[in-house]
C-alpha cells in the first residue's frame, strides 16, 4: 500500500492533476490513505458512494486506478482507460483488448504509465477507444427483443 500511496503523491504534486481516491471504509486503510494522502491540495478522498453517484464519477474522471475487477468491467463501457493496481487480473479480456494495463503496486510504473496517459494523446486514445470486451451497452434492448419477437 505504501508504493501506491507514494504513487499517488507523485502523481498529485502534478498542477494538471487532480487526485479522487474513494477510500474503504476499513478503519486501518482510511488510516493510512488519510495519514497520508489527506492534506494534499491536489487530493479529495471520498467516502464510499452509491453506485449511480459512482458511475456518474467515474464519467467525468480522464482514466482509472484501481484493483477493482468491476471497475475494469465498467470503465470501457465509459471509454475510460484503465491502469490495474494488480499483478494478475480475473478479467484479462480487458487487458487483451487494451482498455486496461495490469501496471502491479510498483510506484515507478503506476507514476510512469500514469504519465503517459497525460502525456500521449493518441496513447490515451488508443485506450480509451479500445474495443470494450465486455458488451456494447445494448444487451438489455436485445433481450426485450427477443421476449417481444421471438428474434
């Protein structure tokens, strides 16, 4: 945790950047993330949000930290890259089409990848318009579809 925390230190003392960390509600991890990251200028740590208040976060965010397997579900559907604080992900879908990068919780490589994200625009695109191996969004038309035509 504490290279992730350094990360992030990094990250933030960037002027473009600004840092949303939704903290656990585990009272050792809130600790720590606030210890450490709290006074921060270019930080906001967040309480856990409901599941419409995070999506519409995660819509207006440039791209995604996180070790959450259900955040690299979600954030292609947005057109979010993903940089996966994991060394091995249950979704390599996402890492083979390249909406995400299983970058571990190495505070060299999260800061490096997270820069290059800022700083290369067609490599920012290429991730953000990667094709999402999770669906197109239109399952749920398609299904009362076939429930009301039989196609």
């Amino acid at each position: 945790m504490s290279e992730v925390v350094s990360a992030l230190l990094e990250i933030a003392d960037r002027q473009d950047v600004h840092v949303l960390v939704q903290v656990h509600p585990n009272p050792n991890v809130r600790s720590i993330f606030e210890s450490s990251l709290g006074k921060h200028h270019n930080i906001s740590l967040l309480s856990p949000l409901s599941y419409a208040e995070f999506v519409a976060l995660l819509d207006q965010v440039d791209f995604i930290l996180t070790d959450s397997g259900g955040i690299q579900e979600e954030a292609p559907a947005l057109g979010k890259p993903v940089l996966v604080l994991r060394e091995t992900t249950e979704r390599p879908e996402a890492i083979e089409a390249g909406t995400a990068l299983l970058v571990g919780t190495n505070r060299a490589r999260i800061v490096r990848e997270t820069f290059k994200l800022l700083d290369d625009a067609d490599h920012y695109r290429a991730m953000a318009t990667a094709h999402n191996p999770f669906g197109d969004g239109f399952a749920s038309e398609r299904i009362v579809g076939v429930l009301l035509n039989g196609r």
